[in-house]
C-alpha cells in the first residue's frame, strides 16, 4: 500500500505518521497526531494517571525550560486581560447606544418654545394687533375699568384677569429674556416675547395709582377684573362678555400684590433697557411703590392681598397668598438689579429670614406664584458667584448659596417624590404637578449653567452627597423637555458592565501594562446607589473614584428623545396642546372650546360645548394643561379643570425651562463659555455700578 493510503477493519483506512527520529512511516492511532511541550513550569505528578500517554500518536516532542517565569505569567495575564477587555468592549459598541450629549437633543427644542410663546397671544385682552397670530380671538374687555383697564391677559379659561399671577407670569418671563436673550433672538422669537412681555407691564402700570396732594386717597392696587363665574352657569368666549365687569381695587396693605408688581416692572426694565423712557418710567413706577409699601409709619400694617373681601375675596379660591414678606424681599431684589441702589439689596437682604419663616413647609422648595424664595436664593448666589458686594451682604450670599444647594440635593434626592412615570411631585396634595416641576427644571438648568461659568463641575449636599453640572442638566431634561427612558436593568447592566471593565483596567494597571492611577467610575446617583449594593460590584469598584456626571449620556442618550410633558409617560401623551401625535383635545378654556362662527353666543348657549365630547374647534396652540395625578393618571375632559385647564403661571415656567435647555450650536469654535452656553452672564448687572469711595 502506498505511503498516505489509509484502510480499517471498517473502511479500510490507515493512519500514518512520521517523526524525524524513525526515518519512516509509522502507524497512527488516529487522524489526529499531537505535539506536546513541556515547559516545566509545574512540578512533576504523582498522580499516575496525569502520566498515562495521550491516545494520539506523537508526532514532535519538546521539552522547554523557561527562564523567566515571572515574564510568561505576566504575558499570559496580559492577553487575557486584553482579550476579556475587547470583548467587553465589543459588547458595549454592540449593545449601548451611541453617546451623545444633552446639548444635542436640547436643539429640538425650539418649536415647543415658539409654540409655547403663541399661547400668551390666546390670552391677550383688549384690543389685538392686526396681525395677532392667533385667529379665533378678537377684541374683548374694551370697557374693564370703564375703560382704564383694556389689556393684560386672561389668566386661564376663565376670562378673568388676575394681577397677581399676571405679574409673576412677566417677572418670570422677563428674567428668562435677561439671561437668554441671545437664545431667543437666534431662534426669531427676541420680539415676539418682548412683545408678550410689554403687553403685560403696560398693563401693570395701569394697576397702581398713587396717593398725592391732590389726591388725598390712599393708594390704589388693581387686583382683578373680571369674576370668574360657574362654569355651568356660564360658558362664553372673552369676545361675547357683558361690557360691565366688575373691577377688586386693594389699598397699600396688600404687599404680596405690591411685591410681584415692583419686581416685575423692575425685570421687565432690564428687559427694556434699549428704550431708555419706557425702562425709566418702569423702574420709576417700582420705585414709587416699594417706598409706598414698605413705608415705616405708626398704624401701618402690612399684609396679603386676599385678606380683605374687597381686595382678594374672589381670588382667595384661585390665587390665595399665604405671605408677603418673600414678595417683599424678590421685589426689592429686581429693584436693586433695575437702578443699582443697594438700598433695595440692603432690604432684601435684611428681610431674607423672615421670609424664610413664613414660608409654609407645602411650599419649601417650590418655586411658583405665591413662593419665591427659592428664586430669591438663585438671584442671590449669582451676585455672589460674578458680582460679589462683599460687605454686609456676605451672611445673606452664603445662606443663599446653602439653599440653592440643598435645593439642587432635594430634586436629585432619590426620596424625592415622584410618579412611577419619573414626574417629580413637589406639592404631594395639590394638582398641577407639571407647573412646579417646569419651575423646578429651569432653576436647575440655570443655576447648572451658573456653575458652568464659575467654571466648576458640581456642589455638595449636607449628607455627604454631591452633585454635578451634568446632574441638574438631566434633572431638567427629565422634568421638563427630554426625559430619557432609563430604564432600571438598563443602570445595572451599565454599572456591572462598567465595573468589569474597570476591575480588568485596574489588572493591568497592577501588572503595569497601563499606568497604576486610580479609576474613575462614571456613573449617576442610581447607578452608584446600585453599585453600593451589590457586594460584587462594591468589591470591584473599591479603588474606584466615583464621578456622578456621565451615565445619561453613555447610556440613553439615543433612547426616546421625549419627554414625560412631551410624551414620555405612562399615559403616552403630549400635556402641550398641539405638539406630538397625542395631546388634550378637550382643554378647559371657553375660547378654545367654542367656534369662531362670528357670532354671539349666550352663556346657556356655551354649555353646549362645556358638555360635548368632540374635540374643541379651536387648538390653544403650546397651552400647558395642569397634568396627571399621582398616579400619573391623567383624564382629557373639558369638565375637569384640574386636569385640563392651562394657566398663564404654568406656561411662563414651561417657556422659562424650554429656553434655558435649548442648544443653539455655536458659529465659531472660538467662543467664551458664556456664549456656548447661550446666557447673557452680565446682563442682569447692567446697572451696577461700583463707586470705590474717596481715601
């Protein structure tokens, strides 16, 4: 038979082999032959089984002896390590979304923020401009205040006009103007909500009329216009009122009202600053007032403005103020930004503690109409972060900083309250959740950007904690405009894998085929809690650095870019009217809600459309509705204002939180922070003017 034929019993197959010593073919056990080495790196067996020959024929024999031992285990290691760390790799390319940056989806923002604008022209009374964008409304209330009260905005669906809640609504809107001007005029909208923002401080300068000689009556503060009747008494559009409206008018005791009004028409000069006779007359009216009611003479009381019946009776149900002094205070604050006397800086600051006491512990942290302080501390620590007036202003700039910080702890906190859906509840009891947490996303978001320029990277909680820059930025996403799906086994994939690898980084770092420097673990507050929970994790990561900025990048980025206002939440429905598939058909507002037929309509004949099920005729484009419950339940019903029934409050701090989020990519790669971030860091100091006094 020929060398290379084969043949068995079976199949007549031989196996032959060669090895260099026998000069011929010899017969193999098998197809397959074996080499063995031995490099005698381990003691000789005992064990008489481990020594039985192998069941292939032995083609090569080696018998090796390596010198450096040491070198191999080093080599065998390192490729291990090195193969288990590509593969890890491997698998986060393959499983992970791409990273991207929040500033990126923050872009898409631009269209809710426009259409966020337009609701604020659905609400104008008096007479609309020619080109109002909005086209089923008309003129309306032409002879409020027998005529000396045509304007400002009805606060709701209810066609009343509320001052308070107005002046808040232009305070708040005019501070976002301040700090993000250069946003607005990149996306179109500077004249347009300067436009907004003038409706209203003209109208408030209405509100206020002053005692003089020869006048000899007190004061007089316009509190509301308007009542806002029963809706199943009374269901008609602002155009089809009755011409006599009945006007509320409070005296000088009414300091809360006071408060809101000076500090709006303080914000709103700055935002005027280039029309230098309007700002004046702003900033002169602010000033009349604040001395009018903070005057410190025998009998004077200061107080709220529901108070008395004449004053606030009818807004007691709607707008009940619990306190003035935090009026007082953010009043005088804007003031001192709005002329630079530090008289008004010396008020609020003398005054800040007393308004931290009467602060209701429902509204601690809470950020809206009838609580200011948590904006006051924001205000506050800007001065201190860019403007510091040094003495006597420190203690109240070091407290405020405190506040601002534990603010930030207690929204990142994971007892905060929230909905299964992820929304933040800051008012356990109270309905409309999303105009607090809208408040709550744009103080985050600014006071992140504050950081940002300082620059630094986070602040400190009292428990030990700490918080980052990128932290705040996703607390806003995730409440107000791009909450990202994240899900919890996605955060405890993430953490082990992430641990893996730094555990196989920290081998070769040991085995010094990387540098032996500590790791940093980038993780967020979930993933770190996980970590210190699982004793394999906590194990492996304990030479490990945590750095809480990262994972909402890394992670879910590219996830549904949604958020719960927007659509991200158990009910899958956008809570602003008009955006997304899915959004309030049937929001409670009567101009909404009946058909502009250029018609008059009764108010027997509106309840018509209070009572019907089919969509309203008329989208209230960008209208904020109240939102879900507790349990993110949330019922599309006209008749149910609690749920869905916008207000002028709620959609001032949505267009606050969208602007502030909003990315505007940069024109040139040679930009100060500042002008990555959008915000006008000196902007709110225009009229500070330090004077070094004479030696």
């Amino acid at each position: 038979m020929a060398a290379g034929e084969t043949s068995d019993t079976q199949n007549d197959v031989t196996y032959l082999h060669s090895i260099p010593q026998a000069g011929r073919y010899l017969p193999s056990a098998s197809r397959w032959n074996s080499i063995e080495i031995d490099y005698n790196l381990l003691p000789q067996s005992q064990d008489p089984y481990e020594s039985l020959p192998s069941r292939f024929s032995k083609s090569v024999e080696f018998n090796l002896t390596v010198t450096n031992k040491k070198r191999l285990k080093r080599f065998i290691y390192t490729a291990s390590a090195i193969l288990s760390l590509t593969l890890l790799l491997f698998l986060l390319w393959c499983f992970l979304p791409k990273r991207q940056h929040h500033r990126g989806v923050a872009k898409n923002l631009t269209g809710p923020l426009k259409d966020a604008l337009v609701f604020f022209d659905a609400q104008k009374s008096g007479v609309l401009p020619k080109d109002n964008i909005v086209k089923f409304r008309g003129d309306s209330g032409l002879l409020d205040g027998n005529g000396s009260l045509v304007g400002g905005f009805y606060d709701s669906g209810n066609n009343v006009k509320f001052s308070f809640p107005t002046a808040y609504t232009i305070t708040l809107l005019s501070w976002s103007v301040i700090e993000y001007h250069k946003k607005y005029e990149d996306i179109g909208e500077l004249d347009h909500i300067k436009n907004i923002i003038k409706w209203g401080s003209d109208y408030l300068l209405k509100l206020f009329i002053p005692s003089n000689q020869t006048s000899p009556a007190s004061t007089t503060l316009h509190s509301q216009v308007g009542m806002a009747e029963n809706d199943t008494e009374c269901w008609q559009r602002p155009e089809d009122m009755k011409p006599e409206r009945p006007v509320f008018s409070c005296d000088e005791t009414a300091s809360d009202l006071a408060g809101e009004i000076i500090a709006a028409l303080s914000a709103a000069s700055l935002v005027f600053k280039e029309d230098e006779k309007y700002s004046t007359n702003l900033t002169k009216t602010a000033m009349v007032l604040f001395d009018t009611v903070t005057k410190e003479e025998p009998g004077f009381v200061q107080g709220t403005y529901t108070m008395k019946d004449g004053c606030g009776a009818h807004a007691r149900e709607f707008y009940n103020s619990t306190g003035y002094k935090d009026e007082l205070v953010w009043g005088g604050t804007w003031l001192f930004f709005a002329t630079g006397n530090t008289s008004y800086l010396r008020y609020a600051t003398e005054h800040l503690s007393l308004a931290e006491e009467e602060e209701s512990s429902t509204d601690k942290g809470v950020f809206y109409w009838n609580n200011k302080l948590p904006a006051i501390a924001v205000l506050l620590t800007r001065l201190r972060f860019f403007f510091d007036l040094g003495f006597p202003y420190e203690e109240s700039f070091i407290w405020s900083t405190g506040n601002v910080d534990s603010l930030m702890c207690s929204y990142l906190s994971p007892v905060a309250h929230k909905t299964q859906g992820g929304l933040i509840f800051l008012k356990v009891d109270h309905y409309a959740p999303l105009e607090y947490a809208t408040t709550a996303s744009f103080l985050s978001s600014l006071y992140s950007d504050y950081l940002d320029l300082l620059p630094t990277s986070g602040s400190s909680c009292t428990d030990g904690t700490s918080f980052s820059v990128e932290n705040l930025r996703g607390f806003s996403l995730s409440q107000a405009i791009t909450f990202l799906v994240l899900r919890l086994s996605k955060y405890h994939a993430m953490a082990n894998t992430t641990t893996e690898i730094i555990w196989v980084t920290h081998l070769l770092g040991e085995l010094h085929v990387l540098p032996p420097d500590r790791r940093t673990l980038l993780c967020d507050n979930q993933s770190a809690t996980f970590l210190s929970q699982n004793p394999i994790s906590h194990k492996w990561a304990k030479h490990i650095d945590i750095d809480y900025h990262f994972v909402r990048e890394l992670v879910c980025l590219h996830w549904e870019i949604v958020s719960y206002i927007l659509g991200d939440n158990p009910m899958k429905m956008s809570y602003v009217v008009g955006l997304g598939n899915d959004y309030p058909m049937h929001v409670h507002h009567r101009g909404a809600s009946i058909p502009w037929d250029n018609q008059w309509h009764s108010c027997t004949e509106g309840i018509t459309w209070l009572n019907s099920k089919q969509a309203n005729p008329n989208e209230l484009l960008g209208a904020l509705v109240r939102g879900p419950d507790q349990n993110d339940m949330f019922l599309d019903e006209r008749d149910k204002p609690w749920f869905t029934e916008p207000t002028l409050s709620s959609n001032a701090g949505l267009v606050a939180a969208l602007v502030a989020l909003l990315h505007i990519p940069p024109r040139s790669s040679n930009l100060s922070g500042e002008d990555l971030l959008g915000i006008d860091n000196f902007g709110m100091f225009h009229n500070i003017h330090l004077v070094t006094p004479p030696r």
